[in-house]
C-alpha cells in the first residue's frame, strides 16, 4: 500500500507542477500582450505629426480631399478601445462607433 501512496503523491505533484507552470506561461503570455498594446499605443500617438504634416502639404485645390479629422477621429477610437482593455481588469464588450475607414471625399 505504501507504493500506491507514493504513486499518488508522485502524480499529486506532477499535476500540481503542470498547473503551476501553465499558469505561469499565461502570465508571461498576458505581460508580453500588454507590453505589445501599450507599444501600439505609443505609435498611435506617434502618428500625430505625420498626419498633421501630411495635411499641411496636402493641395485644397484638389477635387479629392483626404479626410485627416476622420482619420484622427478614428485612431483616436482605436487609442481608447485599446487603453480600455489595458484598464479594465475584466475586458467587457463595449459598443463603438464604427470606423469611417474611407479617408477620401
């Protein structure tokens, strides 16, 4: 009976061992989520500058005009939905508007 003891410990710590690193692999796969989302962030915010560069040159006389407030406007949504997630403990559904995505008049 002693061996059957043995055994069951054996097993007892090797599912305890198993579920410790899972959790472990979770964690290290959510830090490296969150470090990639607030990079994401950052480049949005790095955006700025060019958009506003591009408008600057960009030729009123055209018949076409490219629609940099949307475009802010939506970067901005995307910026917002993706600090959300990173506050919220527990991400719940929201609803956006949606995305103009056409960026020409």
């Amino acid at each position: 009976m002693k061996h059957g003891r043995l055994y069951s410990f054996i097993a007892h710590a090797v599912l305890t061992a198993i579920f410790v690193f899972s959790a472990m692999a979770l964690q290290a796969d959510r830090d490296s989520e969150r470090a990639v989302l607030i990079r994401l962030i950052d480049s949005i915010e790095r955006l700025e500058p060019l958009i506003a560069r591009a408008e600057r040159e960009s030729d009123p006389q055209v018949r076409v005009q490219f629609r940099y407030d949307w475009l802010r406007r939506d970067l901005a949504e995307v910026k917002t939905g993706l600090e959300a997630y990173l506050m919220e403990a527990e991400f719940a559904p929201r609803s956006f508007e949606p995305l103009q995505a056409e960026y020409h008049q």
